[in-house]
C-alpha cells in the first residue's frame, strides 16, 4: 500500500468519525429537545393535578358543611 492509499484510507476513516459524531450530536440535541418537552408537558400536568387538588379539598369542604347543617337540622 503506497502512502497516498495510507493516506486516502485515513482521510476516509476521518470522514466516517466525523459523519458519526455529527449524527451523535444530532441525536443527542433531539434527545434533548425531547426531554425539555416532557418536562413542560410533566409540569403541565402537575400544575392541573394541583388544581385538581384544591378543587377536590373545596368539594370536600362543602360535603362537610352539608352534612353538619343536615345532622343540626336532624337533631
């Protein structure tokens, strides 16, 4: 093998590594695209499960005070 193939096999080595890293790093920002949308998306819904929470508590409440108004109307 002359050095000009040496050479050439190298140059094309080199390609194919830089072809790799290129699609490496280009997963990695999808990935990480991906990551930041689950995590609106996960915050998102634990915005609405706290809200659901409260109205829950409200509801809670309520029944509650139904029920004590309806046991003082009873006795």
């Amino acid at each position: 093998m002359t050095n000009a193939q040496r050479l050439d096999h190298v140059e094309d080595e080199l390609e194919t590594v830089k072809r790799l890293l290129v699609s490496a790093a280009s997963y990695a920002e999808s990935a990480n695209r991906r990551l930041d949308e689950l995590t609106i998306k996960q915050d998102r819904t634990q915005s609405q499960l706290d809200q659901l929470g409260v109205r829950v508590d409200q509801l809670s409440e309520r029944l509650n005070e139904f029920v004590n108004q309806t046991q003082r109307l009873f006795n």
